[in-house]
C-alpha cells in the first residue's frame, strides 16, 4: 500500500453525536469527510450505532498524519450544525 503520508499514520476513531434523533447523519457524515480530506487524512469507514431513545452517534474511522495534531479537525467537526460533541475513541499507529 502506498501512502500519501511522509510520517507515520495512525487509524482514528471518532464517535460524533448529533444533538438530537431528527438531525441528519448522511448529512453530517458528508460533512466530515470533507474536513477528513481537507485538512489531510484519508477517509476509510463510517458506521451509524444507535445509543438511546432514537437517538445515533455517526462512527467515524479515518486515517491521520502522525505529526498533525487531531485537535484541529475535532475543532471542525464540532462547528458542524448539530453536532453535540465530539470523542476520540481509538487511535492506533497503522503504518
């Protein structure tokens, strides 16, 4: 596999939280790919898991230049209208 990388990649995951059951995940989903791609890293895997009460969190998996720090693209992603918050769930050295 080659990389588009020059450092280290790490494999993200993020779980975002929309503000409430009618917002609208594709929507969103689309949304955060853009800033994925825009601030450098690679979209891989998005998932949708129901939490409670008709409510679903969005799962992001993307790949992320080591030496950039993550802070910038959650700080984008929570300016999404709807969006409650942001988490980082799990990151791991991929390559």
């Amino acid at each position: 596999m080659t990389s588009e990388f020059n450092g280290g990649i790490a494999g993200v995951k993020i779980k975002i939280m929309p503000d409430s059951p009618e917002a609208n995940l594709m929507e969103i989903e689309n949304k955060v790919k853009e800033i994925v791609k825009s601030q450098g890293g690679i979209n891989n895997e998005y998932s949708v898991e129901p939490v409670a009460f008709g409510l679903k969190s969005l799962i992001a998996f993307f790949q992320w230049p080591e030496e950039k720090p993550l802070e910038t693209i959650e700080e984008k992603i929570k300016s999404i209208e709807s969006i409650q918050s942001v988490q980082v769930i799990d990151i791991r050295k991929i390559a």
